[in-house]
C-alpha cells in the first residue's frame, strides 16, 4: 500500500455566506484511483460541496503510533 495526500476543497453556507476551506487528507491505497474513490465515498452522503483538487504520493514510509484509525 501507498499513502497519498488528497486535497479537498469543501463548500457550505455560513450566514448567508459562501465559505471554503481546504483540507489534506492522508488516504493508504494502492493507485491514485483507488484513494480518489476512498475520498469520494468518505464525503458521500454529506450536507455541503466539495472537489478533489490534488492527488500526489505522500513520500510518507509507515504510519508509526498514535490511535489506528480506518474508515471503511
């Protein structure tokens, strides 16, 4: 497994306002492919926009420590 670091660049109404924030994710698969689809079926489901905006390998090894946290 690779790890790849998504950008995501999420939409929603504050106030009337349009507000954005863009947010990295670090995701473990295989190909780009298979981490976009990993996204895209996180944010399945929710209230507000949003748009992949970059996909690159991480250069990140081994995750070491800390809580295991997998969202399947």
């Amino acid at each position: 497994m690779a790890h790849w670091t998504v950008r995501v660049k999420t939409s929603y109404e504050d106030d009337g306002k349009l507000r954005s924030v863009t947010e990295t994710y670090l995701v473990n698969a295989e190909t780009i492919e298979e981490s976009q689809t990993k996204v895209r079926d996180r944010f399945r489901g929710t209230t507000f926009d949003y748009e992949i905006r970059s996909v690159a390998k991480s250069g990140i090894t081994e995750y070491i420590g800390g809580p295991e946290l997998i969202i399947e």
